[in-house]
C-alpha cells in the first residue's frame, strides 16, 4: 500500500488548526444536516430542492475549505481532492437544485434503513467512536466540514431518493470511500471503516435500485 506522505499526528494537527478557524461551522453543520432529515419527512419540489442544497454546500465547502485551504499544507494531492469536491457539490447542485431531479423520501423499506442507520453513524456514532479512540475535538473530523462523514451523510440521504440515482452522482463520493478508507487504515482512523462499508452499500444498492422515474 502506497505511503501516506504525512503522519497521523500531522493530519491530527491540520484538523485541529482547521475546526478551530472555523469555528462554530460545526454547529451550523449540524443544524443543516437535521434541517435535512426533517425536510425529508415532509415531501415537496421545494424541500427536494432545498435537501439538495445542503449536500451541495456541504460537499463545496469542504473542497474550498478543508482541502484547498487547509488539507494543502500536508498533502499536495488535496489540490485534486478539492477540485473533485467542488465538482460533486456542482453536481448537487445542478441536478437537485436546478433540475429538481432528486426527490427525497424517507421509506420504511431496506433502502430508508439502511440511509437511516448511515446517517445516524454520520451524525453520532462518528464523533464517539473518534473520541473513543482518543482523537476528539478539536482533532476529529466533524460532521458536515469534514470529507468521511459527510460523505457518509450523502450515501444515507441519497438512499432515500425515490428515483434511479444516474452513476455519474455516484462516482467522486464512491472514489472517497476508497481513498477514506485508506485514511481508517494507515492512519488508524478506524471510524472511517464505516465509511467504506457507506460506499459499498450505497453505490451497490443505488445502482440496483429499479424505478420507471429517473434522474437523468
């Protein structure tokens, strides 16, 4: 496996130097992930509109942010990441907002669950099990300004899309849960774990789901 060209306590270090400067954008985060969840309850064009929103600011502000802003200083390959980033937030944007291709509902069914569970790790279990392994805040990476657990986010709130998701909205978030991963293991990281196992369920099960309603 490729070397990481930083070491754990230089990641740890640019989190910390970052949920600092930023701060309180985590608390915002987590007042626009849970606008997102109740947005999901009650159906509509505008709150479809506005659930993709948050994704797209989610997703641009840690490519502009978080990887070309601060990520840079440890990692050149940051300046790729940010681009991708920001192309998935464009993304979102285009397809959710101006479009108003994806259309959010919570279903009791495999799919709502398993998009329920993936946030609920998102939002929760993440930042407990980090403290738990001894890198809490300021050194965790939060929830929403942070690339694994938003990505993490994503997979579960695009598993409650009604729609076929078109491949092309899966690919960057796919790619992250590999190169996150990578993270969870040579970093020890091990919450990023959960990570991997979004990616696999969400572009697996996205890719299978049949609907006659597609975002493309």
């Amino acid at each position: 496996m490729m070397e990481l060209p930083f070491t754990t306590e230089e990641f740890l270090e640019v989190f910390e130097t970052y949920n600092t400067a930023i701060w309180p954008a985590q608390i915002v985060a987590y007042l626009l992930g849970g606008l997102a969840i109740y947005l999901a309850f009650r159906p509509s064009a505008r709150n479809d509109r506005g659930i993709s929103l948050i994704l797209a600011s989610f997703w641009l502000w840690m490519g502009a942010i978080y990887h070309l802003t601060f990520f840079t200083s440890i990692n050149t390959a940051a300046h790729g990441f940010g681009m991708i980033f920001i192309i998935q937030g464009l993304l979102f944007l285009g397809a959710g907002v101006w479009k108003d291709w994806l259309k959010f509902r919570l279903k009791w069914d495999a799919y709502g669950i398993t998009g329920a569970i993936l946030i609920i790790y998102a939002m929760l279990i993440y930042p407990i099990v980090g403290a738990q392994l001894g890198h809490g805040y300021p050194y965790a990476p939060m929830f929403g300004v942070a690339p694994c657990p938003a990505t993490i986010f994503t997979f579960g709130m695009l598993l409650w899309t009604t729609q076929k998701i078109s491949w092309w909205m899966l690919v960057i978030p796919g790619l992250w849960s590999v190169i996150g991963f990578t993270a969870a293991i040579k970093l020890g990281i091990r919450e990023d774990t959960g990570l991997l196992v979004a990616g696999i369920l969400g572009v697996g099960m996205l890719l299978l789901q049949k609907n006659p309603t597609s975002a493309t």
